[in-house]
C-alpha cells in the first residue's frame, strides 16, 4: 500500500451481498500502523482500515454486532474514546445525537453484524468523508486517492468542474470525479442492505434573534474562552496563523492573556510583492504586545512552481485561495503539533454581505413572489427607483444564486466560462445543476429566516469544502491537526443568533478588553496570495506557458484554446489581469495529469 498517500486514512467497504470485495480489502497488505476489521470476522459484510497510528483515529469494535471507526477529536475530557463515544451516542440518541457531542471528525458506525453502517461527516466538515458505489457495494474513505486505488471510474463530472470554475470549491455531494461522492458537514449516509439514505444530523440554534449589545461581550467572551481551553488541553506545542484581522488576534491573545498557554505566531509573506495583502507588520504589533514569538513565513513563486504538483496530490482536487496557506514545513520544523486558526463560521451571514445583498434578503423575508419582482424590474431603470434596480435584481432570484452574486464566492464569470468551453451550454446545465445542490444543502424545516438559511447554506460550502478543507490536507502534508476555536458548537449556537452585527462589532468589543482598541477595530483585508503578479514572475510564469499548450488544451476535449492562450499573453503582457482563468485551468491541467491519470496500483486495492 505505499501508493496510498501519507497521511492518516479511515476507510472500508460495506458488502452486503457478500461478492468478496470486504473479505479483498481484508486481505489487501496494509502497511504498519492500520487496523483492519472485517464484521463479521468470517465471511465479512463490512471491512474497516484504518490508520491508528496516529492518536487521531480510533476504532471499537467490541465483537461481530457493532462498532464505530473515528478520525479526529473529542474536547471532553470526561467522555469516552471517540469511537465509543459515537457508538453509545448512536444507539442512544441516533444521528440527532451526534450534533452534541463536541468534537471535530468524521467515522463509521456499523451494526446488526455489519448489514447496517452510517458514514458520519464532521458537523464542520472536517475531515472530509467520500463514498463511491462499486456494483452492490459502497466504497469510502477520508480521502479520494484511496478511492481511486480502489479502481473506481475516473470520469470527469463537468458539472463539478463548471462548479470549480466558477466558484473555487465543489458543495457536497460533488467531487471532480464523477464516481466519487461525499458526504455534506453535519450529515450522515445511513446503508442498510443496499439502501441508502442521508440525515441531517445537526442544525444550529438560530432563534430567538438577540440583537448585537454590548451586554453580550461577556457571554460570547466565556464561550470563545472555553473553547480555547479545550482545545489546548492536549496536543502542543501550539501555533496560530496569524493575520491582520480581528478573528486570528483574538485566538492569539485569548491564549495569552486568558489561559497563559504558550504559542508561536506565525504570519504568511508573499514574495515579489508589496501591499496590503502582506499583513506582517499589523500582526507583529499584536505579537509585540503579548510577548509571543513571532515568525515570517515565505511564499513565492519559486515555491509554487516546485511543489505544484505535489500540493494537488496532497490536496487531491484543483484548489484556488488555499495556496496561501501550504507552506507549512516552518511549522512542522518548529516542532509545532497543532495549529489554531480564525476561521469563523457561516454566522452572523451579516459579517460578510453587502448591503445590496442584505436589502435583497429583507424583501425574500417578506414572500414577494420572484415572479412578481421579475415582472416589475423595468420599473427600476429610471429616475429616483435606479439605485435600487440592483436589490430588486437580485431579489428576482433564487437563494443559492444570491450567495453565489456575493462576489467573494465567484471566480469565473458565466461570461468568461461561455468563451473556453468547446460546449458552451456547460454554463447553463452548470448552473442548474449547481442551484439544485446548493438548495439541498439549504434546510428549510425549522429555518424561515432567508439569512439563516444563506448562512446554513454558506456553512456547508466556503468553510466546510474551501478553507478547513485546505487546512486540513495542507496539516496532514506535514504532520500538523489544525483546530477551530470559532467552530465550537456553542460559539456556534451563540452566534447564530446574533442579529444586527454587521463588523463583527461584538468580537471585536471581546478582543478590545484584551488588546488595544486599534488594533481590534482595525479593518481587515481578505487573505489571497498575489497569483496576478506571480503567475507573470519565473518560474510560475515559466509553468504556465509549458502547461497550457495548444496540445494539452486541446486533449481535455473539454477547452477552447484560443481564449484561454490570449488571456495568457493579455495577462503576461499586463494588459489585462486575467490571474483565476490562469490558475485554475493551470490546476485543472496538472490535477488530471498527477492525480486523475496517475497509475493505478498493482495490485488494485481490491
């Protein structure tokens, strides 16, 4: 098995007509450090592997009838292994139990001799879970390159790929393979024989609304505190990536000043670069003042042009904004175990809307109808009614195309998407396609707020498959398990019922009682590598023009050359920035020639 990749791995097959595939997996030679179960141990319905090696990942398999495998972390200190601990929880409280459990991972429970298994994703998403049907049987894994060991079909699934372009990451169920699915955060795929179903397990509580007080500093500071505190109880030393913004200062100096725990702070430098992007020197003031320790780390183009290639094995699908990030091997040197990172959830949806989305949310909350708003835009053309032609616009559409028209979520316009493709009704059957996932991920029982449901929505998409997404492969590259502090379930609960905080105004009135004000309240830039400059720097520049040939253009049967080679010689030139055109089409390329159309192995995993 040395062509699985190296990294901590849960998977297994569930075989419930008993073709052999389990009693083949079994008898796969795994390497040192896994455990294999097969359920029942003769003639097996259901084989488990996984990689126990690692603290991480965790399996109870007490006899034939039932069990759980768990990758990933439980904060009580009190409860049982993470593995038990999901199985009692199943079998007291069923899926809707799972949502109380605190914790970060995803894991297997099995019962009835196996005939029975449920495929559980970490109400966050992470790690992330993949399934794929193989005749009667359901393959999964917490990674796809053991999937696609596993002989699955190596499609392209254009619709994902229509996604990728369009906004940077794929929602679940989409992966770029069309074999492989996976499961949504806070869900379960719940096999019996060879049905399947899958369960929303959790749903934060998002009412009653509070308003935004300064009253409620506090509370929101005990809850970011506690989590802190259970999150550091294990696991160091301990590092944060540290920016500008408020989210990052805050776990910085919780630590510091709240629990005394000892951490290092480091801060990503884009070479070839000057602006407001290189957030060092704001992050150093704040390091100064706590007395931390503070490190620059170095990203260029030179790096990413070497290590391209393996960052999208190890990543294993085309990525966009997590580049920024993958240089992690300071870290690892720095004898660092975990790192804590700002990401926030979906909530409160206000943090991150324009005022122009926010009005059009106001008008869905009312139930005009979207036929009716269609109906009357023209009256928005002229006079004083024109400012709000774009709210009523964007009112006329559905939900998921709201969130998509936010701008942060959007890298290839429809437009742009229509010229390179040879098909160019890829763009419209994408779009379907994308708004019937997106609305399925979008729970309507119990959540009537339009902001709420955007917010569930938003959840299950920038976090869940963009940002945890790469600091979890990128960690795994190098050792590292990355906590969330913001992803707490009760800093969760606690903000999503927060209304009227546009600034993340609370936060920062939790932040300014231990930093000075200034740098709490000061503005924040969003975090993306410079790819404009560096993609017409050497090497990088050298890369691109070497991979995007009129000949491997051509051989994807999918791209129109002759727009995406005069992007690249408009971007080259600097007559036009054309950076995500460029780099994702780069990505696309090299993932289908080191990931997709890598060798399969010999022998196949099953």
């Amino acid at each position: 098995m040395n062509d699985l990749p190296r990294r901590p791995v849960l998977a297994g097959v569930h075989d419930p007509d008993r073709t052999g595939l389990a009693a083949r997996f079994l008898a796969h030679t795994w390497p040192a450090g896994y455990r294999v179960v097969g359920v029942p141990a003769a003639d097996p319905v259901l084989a488990v592997a996984a990689h126990t090696a690692r603290p991480e990942v965790d399996v109870y398999a007490p006899g034939d009838d039932g069990g759980a495998a768990y990758f990933g972390e439980v904060y009580d200190p009190a409860a049982d292994a993470p593995a038990r601990l999901l199985r009692t929880t199943w079998d007291a409280a069923g899926p809707e139990g799972l949502g109380w459990i605190d914790a970060q991972g995803s894991g297997v429970v099995w019962s009835e001799g196996g005939r029975e298994v449920a495929l559980v994703r970490d109400r966050a998403g992470v790690p992330p879970l993949f399934y794929a049907e193989h005749g009667t049987a359901l393959l999964w894994a917490t990674d796809l390159t053991t999937l696609l060991a596993s002989g699955v079909a190596r499609a392209v699934d254009l619709h994902a790929l229509d996604a990728y372009l369009a906004m940077g990451c794929l929602p679940a169920p989409w992966t770029l393979v069309e074999a492989i699915r996976k499961v949504p955060p806070a869900h379960a795929l719940v096999r019996r024989g060879r049905e399947a179903t899958t369960v929303r397990y959790w749903l934060p509580v998002v009412w009653p609304k509070v308003r935004r007080e300064k009253r409620l500093v506090p509370a929101l500071k005990e809850r970011i505190e506690a989590s802190l505190a259970r999150r550091t109880a294990t696991g160091g030393p301990f590092a944060v990536l540290l920016s500008g913004g408020v989210d990052s200062s805050l776990i910085l100096a919780g630590l510091r000043r709240w629990l005394d725990v000892p951490v290092t702070a480091y801060t990503f430098d884009y070479e070839g670069y000057e602006g407001p992007w290189n957030e060092y020197e704001r992050a150093h003031r704040l390091a100064r003042h706590l007395g931390v320790r503070h490190e620059k780390v170095p990203m260029g183009p030179a790096w990413v042009a070497d290590r391209l290639p393996s960052l999208l094995r190890q990543y294993e699908e085309p990525f966009t904004f997590g580049i920024h990030t993958a240089r992690l091997e300071t870290l690892s040197a720095g004898s660092i175990g975990t790192v804590l990172t700002g990401a926030l959830p979906g909530f409160p949806v206000a943090w991150e809307l324009p005022g122009t989305i926010r009005l059009a949310l106001a008008i869905e909350a009312r139930g005009i109808p979207k036929g009716l708003l269609r109906g009357v835009r023209w009256m928005f053309r002229l006079g004083p009614l024109k400012r709000l032609r774009p709210v009523v616009e964007l009112s006329s559409h559905p939900l998921p195309e709201m969130y998509t028209r936010k701008g942060v979520n959007m890298i290839l316009s429809a437009e742009t998407r229509s010229r390179i493709y040879r098909d160019p009704r890829l763009v419209e059957t994408g779009k379907m396609a994308r708004q019937a996932v997106m609305e399925a991920l979008t729970p309507t029982a119990g959540v009537q707020n339009p902001e709420d449901r955007m917010a569930l929505m938003g959840s299950a998409m920038l976090p869940a498959e963009h940002i945890l997404w790469w600091n979890h492969r990128w960690g795994e590259a190098h050792g590292l398990w990355f906590r969330y502090p913001y992803l707490d379930r009760d800093v969760v609960t606690f903000l999503a019922r927060l209304r009227g905080d546009r600034n993340k105004t609370l936060l920062r009135e939790v932040a300014a009682t231990i930093m000075p004000r200034e740098i709490a309240f000061a503005p924040k830039l969003g975090q993306a590598a410079p790819l404009w400059r560096w993609l017409a720097m050497p090497p990088l520049r050298d890369l691109v023009r070497a991979t995007l040939t009129p000949e491997r253009l051509a051989a994807t049967g999918l791209f129109r050359t002759e727009p995406i080679l005069q992007a690249l010689e408009e971007h080259l030139q600097g007559r036009r920035a054309h950076q995500w055109l460029l780099w994702t089409i780069l990505s696309f390329l090299l993932w289908q020639e080191h990931v997709l159309d890598a060798p399969a192995p010999d022998p196949r995993l099953i």
